[in-house]
C-alpha cells in the first residue's frame, strides 16, 4: 500500500506550504518507504509514498496522461489494468504500473470510468486544463481514505488521518465507493450493487459457481513483482486461501519470479492455538511455513504505536491489530512486501456465531449487508493499517467486487445456518470446497467451528491487556468517564485506556468522531442484538457471549462482561479472519 496526501484549492502557493505539504506527507512514509513524490500546480498539491509492488522500477508517481495535463496520485492495485490498456488503442503509456490506467481513462470517458476498475484504491485525479479533481475510494473501503476541509476553503484527502488533522478545521472519513468532485462538491456514490439496498436475493446456491468465484478472486491478486506471502491462521478462511494459491500458482507470473513454493505466515503465543491449527494446514499444504511468537509483553509495549497507525480506540481492532502489527514487521525484516489474508468471509457468509438467532432469511441477509457495508471502519482498516505502517500490502479475495456479486446474489436461505441439516456457520463456502475426488483442505480444518481471534493466538492476551489497563485506570476515572468523553464513552478499563492514547495522537473532535460505536455481541451490528432477548441484558462484543450458541458461552447469570473480546474476526496469521 501506498500513502497519498493531496491539498487542493489552498490559498497558499508558496514555496514554504509546498515544504509544509512535503512534510505532512513524510507522516505517511511507512505506508510508501520506497519513493517519494510531490506535484504543484498552482494552489494544488498532490504528493506520494511509494509502496512498489507492479513495475518496481518505473512505476513512481504521480503518474500523468500523455501531455501531463491530468496528473494522478494513488494508493491501489487495479487487477484488470492490462485489459483496460487493450481498450484504450490511441493513448501511450509511460510506465508498466497499474494505476496509471486511470489518468488514461478520465481522458478517454471523463468522471464515468469508476465502475471500468477491478481492484482496490483511492486516488485523487487533478484535471490541469480547468483546475477540477475527483477523488475516489474502492468500493468496500479496503482501501483508507478521508477528507477534510481548511477554513480558506481548501480542500485535503489523504491515506490516513495523521496527513490531515493539524490542518483541517474539520474532517471525516471518505465514504467506501463514492467519488468527490470539485464542481460537484459532494459525495457521490458510484458503487451501486444489488446488495446495497439489502433486497432479498433469490439465487439459487450452485457450490461449483461458487468456487470458481473465489479461484478467480485469488488467482488475479497473485499480480505482483516482488515476494509475496499467504497469512495462515489454520481458520477456514485463510486456509482456502492458501489453498487455492498452492493449487494455482503453477504457470503464474508470481511463480515464474518466485517459485511455485508458497510462504505461510502465522503468529501467537507460545503454545496456542492458532499456531498448531496453522502448522497442520501449512503441512498438508507443502507451504513454506513461518511461525513468529510473541509474549503478553510484547503485545502492550507495542499499543501506542498501534493506536497510532491504526487511528482507532475501538477495543477489538486493538487488540487484533497488536498481533498483525508485530507479525508484519517480521514479514517485512524477511523481504516480504505483500500478503494475501481471508478478511470478509464471516460478512458474507455470516460466518460469526450470533447468526447462528437469525430469525429469518431476510434478517440474515440484512445482517451482512450491514456488515459488509462497515468493513472499512474494522476489520479492512485493521488489515490495512496494521500490515501498511511497515510497507507491506495485505490482499483479500474474499472482498473481490465479482466474488461479492456471486456470495451475495445467493438466496440467503442458503446460509441459514440448520444444525438438524448438517449445516454450521459459512456451510455453502465449506459445500463449495469439499471434493472428494481431490481435496482442497482435510476435513476437520474444511469443517472446523470459528474460534475467536482472542482465543486463536493465546488465551492470556486478553487477560493481559485488562490488567495492564486496570494498572492505569482507576475506579475513580470510570465513574467520571460519560463526562470526560460523551461520545463513544469507554464501559470498561480497557477502553478508556486505549481512548486516552487515541486523544493523545488525535485530539481533534472530527477525529474521535471517525470511530463508530454502539452495542454488540459475539461482533454484531446493534440491530442483530434485538435477535435474543438475553442478548439485551449482556452486550457483549465477544463471541461468548452468543449464549445458547458457543460451546463456552458466558453464564447469561453471571456479571456483564463489556470488556470482553470484540467484533474479533477468526484472525489469520495475526489480526486476519482465518
């Protein structure tokens, strides 16, 4: 991943704000610790850190059209930009990256080529001849992007917060799949699934159309020049990832530079049970297979920096972050660049355990439509940030445009999860990979229950993170917290920790305001919550706490425990759903 900063339309177009520009977009580096770029043209700034993976050698940016009068800045890979040269004939390309496509198409079909790119992004596209942009974001937010505004009117998009928040009176996130433009002045949204709207679909299941979805959503993610990995928690979801890799990778351009041979990263304390779940895959597999340790300590000592890459206080981002952040240094002390990870399978498929009360099909199908629609603020976010603030770029198939039109279109009968049928949780991805005549994965990994991510890399991280909380915030501090933050108020010691980091990076109201809230269990949205009336009574984000569901589900008699572990996702090989 890369990290872009552009200041538009400011008021001041000395050579001192091109040096303040610059210096903001330094507070980025760690996204693009290859190159550096910077264009000015006249109060409009668009400047670049360079994560080179495409085209290493002539890929820097900002990229331009022909006659450089549209200029480009941006943070993505565009999977289908090959065919999308081929259908642009008369235009001449200066280098072999990806996202250079995209100043071509705005040249050839103006504001209307968004829905043209498969991929991920964000951008910020100035048009030279009338002094417009457009700024865009991918469609599910896999991506980070935001936007805020100065009071001389200038307007400043960047990767992540940090590039902005000294700067702008007031900012927010950019919204997954929208485009903003100067002569609209607003948001527009460009991405337009059937999904979005949450109509019930009627697709009848076909396992075949399933996994040929999913093959193709890996297979074109194995573009790249540099080495390249698989994070592998021995979940579900990652391992069908590694899977299919292993099965595919033979006669790719990856393998032609790399080898045939896949690297598998996994992370946990010493002993658990991510790294044993992990090693079984890993083996069956014939992977490359390496595991990092990490102690309790480890884990807290690296919070703050956590806190401020990822740019949230949210608890279980936190907490999955910590692993991921500490395993993508190791990735990267190895020459690893980019990781391809199992995010957004339990949102498609409602693979988390409190769906296990959906009352119907349609509430089901609501359900991970809403999920979907809040990747971006946990889980793509975590993935992204967490993996990026050592300049290495996380890939995740499961959140392919195409492969969410198929997962999506099924009649969500489908994924009804039926214990007298035989069906657990995400059982029509499991049906779709299950051949007999030649296995993907062993049956009880294919088969095997989510396990939460605060379980996967070690049970006493968790208690770890309480205690050392506890050690800095008092009683007293709690019975004033609805008064010292009213917005998103802290309910556990935990949290109200994480929150005083957080405000002491980012003190601005618009960025405490960036960070979503509200009731959850076992990682739900707050409507999922009217599911179980138990549930009411003990909000609590983690998958325990899916009373009548999961195997070591809280006692409902016992206290409330808000502090438990949240939205945690089966984490891949450190912080990814496995």
């Amino acid at each position: 991943m890369c990290g872009i900063l552009a200041v538009l339309g400011c008021s001041d177009d000395s050579r001192a704000k091109r040096a303040r520009v610059l210096e903001l977009s330094r507070r980025l580096k760690h996204r693009g610790p290859d190159w550096s770029g910077l264009y000015q043209h006249g109060d409009c700034f668009l400047a670049h850190q360079r994560l080179a993976i495409v085209d290493p050698a002539s890929g820097d940016q900002p990229l331009y059209n022909e006659d450089e009068t549209i200029v480009v800045t941006a943070n993505g890979e565009i999977y289908n930009h090959e065919e999308l040269r081929k259908r642009l004939p008369g235009h001449r390309f200066r280098t072999g990256s990806d996202c250079e496509v995209i100043a071509h198409l705005y040249e050839e079909y103006g504001e209307g080529f968004m829905d043209m790119l498969d991929g991920i992004f964000s951008f910020v596209l100035l048009d030279t001849r009338d002094g417009s942009f457009i700024a865009a974001r991918d469609a599910i937010g896999i991506t980070p992007l935001y936007i805020g505004w100065g009071l001389e009117g200038s307007v400043w998009i960047s990767s992540e917060m940090k590039g902005l928040n000294d700067e702008c009176k007031r900012f927010e996130v950019f919204p997954p799949g929208h485009m903003y433009t100067s002569k609209g002045g607003s948001h527009e949204r460009w991405y337009k699934p059937p999904w979005y709207v949450e109509a019930i679909p009627s697709a009848p299941y076909d396992p075949l159309v399933l996994r040929e979805a999913f093959e193709k959503a890996v297979i074109k993610r194995l573009m790249t020049d540099v080495p390249f990995g698989v994070l592998l928690s021995g979940g579900l979801d990652s391992s069908l990832v590694a899977a299919v890799i292993c099965r595919h990778m033979a006669g790719t351009r990856a393998a032609e530079q790399w080898g045939t041979q896949l690297h598998s990263f996994c992370v946990g304390l010493e002993g658990s049970p991510d790294l044993k779940a992990a090693k079984d895959v890993a083996d069956h597999l014939g992977t490359v297979h390496h595991e990092f340790h990490f102690t309790v300590q480890d884990g807290i000592d690296a919070i703050e920096d956590v806190i401020y890459h990822t740019e949230t206080y949210d608890v279980t981002t936190i907490r999955a972050s910590t692993p991921m952040f500490l395993m993508s240094r190791k990735i990267k002390a190895m020459g690893v660049k980019m990781v391809i990870s199992g995010e957004g399978s339990d949102e498609l498929f409602g693979g988390y355990l409190y769906f296990h009360k959906a009352p119907n099909k349609e509430e089901f199908h609501r359900e991970t439509c809403r999920k979907i629609k809040a990747l971006h603020q946990y889980d793509c976010l975590r993935a992204n940030k967490a993996t990026s603030a050592w300049g290495v770029e996380a890939r995740v198939p499961f959140l392919d445009k195409g492969f969410i039109d198929v997962a999506m279109g099924i009649d969500p009968e489908w994924k009804m999860i039926k214990p007298d049928l035989g069906r657990i949780e995400k059982w029509v991805l499991r049906k779709a990979f299950d051949d007999e005549a030649k296995p993907y994965l062993p049956k009880h990994i294919l088969y095997r229950q989510k396990e939460q991510f605060s379980d996967g890399v070690g049970y006493s991280w968790i208690d770890g993170l309480k205690a050392h909380a506890a050690e800095h915030v008092s009683d007293k501090m709690m019975q004033h917290a609805e008064h010292v933050y009213p917005y998103n108020t802290p309910a556990t010691k935990e949290a109200y920790y994480y929150r005083m980091i957080f405000e002491s990076f980012f003190p601005q109201n618009s960025a405490r305001l960036t960070v979503p809230g509200g009731p959850s269990v076992a990682c739900s949205t707050a409507k999922a919550v009217e599911w179980d009336a138990r549930w009411s009574k003990n909000v609590d984000p983690s998958g325990r706490a899916a009373v009548g569901v999961h195997a070591s589900a809280y006692d409902p008699t016992a206290p409330s425990l808000l502090d438990a572990k949240h939205r945690m996702t089966e984490v891949k090989a450190s912080g990814l759903t496995g």
